[in-house]
C-alpha cells in the first residue's frame, strides 16, 4: 500500500488551522495601518477616548485639511516626488552604463574593481554619510565655491545634494551587469566592424533588450 497524506478529517483540520494562522497573521500585519488611516479621520476628542473606539462615531478630514493649510504639505510631496523619480532615472541609466562596461568591456583591473564595489554593498549608509555632506559641501564651483571648493556651500540644500549621491547604486550596478552577462556579445562584435562608436552600442543594441531588467530594477 503506498503513503497516504493522512485521513481526511486530519487534512481538513490542518488545513483549517493553516488558514486561521494565515488569518490571523493578515489581521495583525493590517490592524496599525487601519489604526493609522481611522486615527486620522477621527474627531480630536475620539482620539484619546478610553475605551478605544475601533469605529467612530463620525468621520472629519479636519486634520488633513490643517495639514495642507498650516504647512506646504503640497510641497513636499512634489519635492519628495521629484527626488524618487530622479533618483530611479539616474539608477536606471547610470546603472547600466557602468553594468555594460563591466560585464561587456574588457579593461584592466575590472574584476578587482568590481569585487571591491560588492564590498562597498557591505558598508551601511551612516557611515558614509558624514563624509558625502563633506564632498557636497566642497565641489568646486558650485553654491559660491572656488577652484579650492570652499567659499560657499556647494550643493548642499538643494536636489543635486540629495540625488548625485545615489545616483548609481552598487545594486543597481551588480543587477544589471547580471542581466548584460546573459545577453550574447556577437551583436557588439558586428557593431563595431560596422563602425559604430561604444555608446551608440550600448545605446541602440544593447539598452533596448534590457527592457525587463529595467522595469524590475526601477
């Protein structure tokens, strides 16, 4: 007689059970955003009330109101807006561009390169804070500086300041010479005895087909 999954009254309660789990797991992952959005639309004097008030007696968008009149809220969700789909533009392209060099160009020095940019993924992002604000602070020629990078306050309190950082995650770079290793190097190899420059192969053969790494990435 081969293995049977059990009787079915033991597969009903386990499975029974799984869903309870699950249920339960849902409720506790969805109770503090519900809290959230609720605490938000309730009455100033609903909110403190003991005991809590899961429904409340009437719904106000007062405070979202005082939100957008006390401060310009509206500001900085179109600051905040700006800043993400610049920073995903500058990954995307800055991203590949470093990806296609490292997995299609043969240069000195690249597998070392790349290896020490995988241990750069290693490091958090406090630690390199102090020293970004500093590089910010002192570029040459921007915000009132001199030559020297001082005189004035770089690029500090501005867009720049915030995106050029990032603009080319080691992430990025690691995911997309990944994808460029798995695409054939004859195109690049036909391209250019036809004469075509390297970025215009990057550009127009390679970049298209990157379509679906792309659109994970960003």
């Amino acid at each position: 007689m081969g293995v049977t999954g059990g009787s079915p009254l033991k597969r009903g309660l386990t499975k029974t059970a799984y869903y309870i789990v699950c249920i339960l797991i849902a409720i506790a992952m969805f109770l503090p955003f519900y809290w959230s959005v609720l605490t938000s639309l309730k009455p100033d004097d609903e909110i403190f009330a003991m005991p809590i008030k899961w429904f409340p007696d009437h719904l106000t968008f007062e405070h979202y109101r005082k939100a957008f009149t006390t401060v310009p809220f509206a500001l900085y969700f179109w600051n905040s807006l700006v800043l993400a789909a610049a920073g995903v533009l500058a990954n995307l392209f800055f991203g590949s561009l470093s990806g296609y060099a490292f997995a299609k160009l043969k240069f000195r020095l690249n597998k070392p390169i790349f290896r020490v940019l995988l241990a750069a993924m290693m490091i958090p992002g406090i630690v390199t804070m102090i020293p970004t604000v500093y590089v910010m602070r002192h570029i040459p020629f921007a915000g009132g500086n001199d030559f020297f990078g001082s005189g004035g306050n770089g690029l500090m309190n501005s867009f720049w300041g915030i995106i050029l950082p990032g603009a080319s995650g080691t992430f990025a770079v690691f995911f997309m010479r990944q994808f460029f290793l798995t695409l054939p190097s004859d195109m690049m190899e036909m391209a250019r005895i036809e004469g075509c420059r390297e970025f215009m192969i990057f550009w127009r053969i390679y970049l298209p087909l990157t379509k679906p790494a792309l659109a994970t990435l960003s």
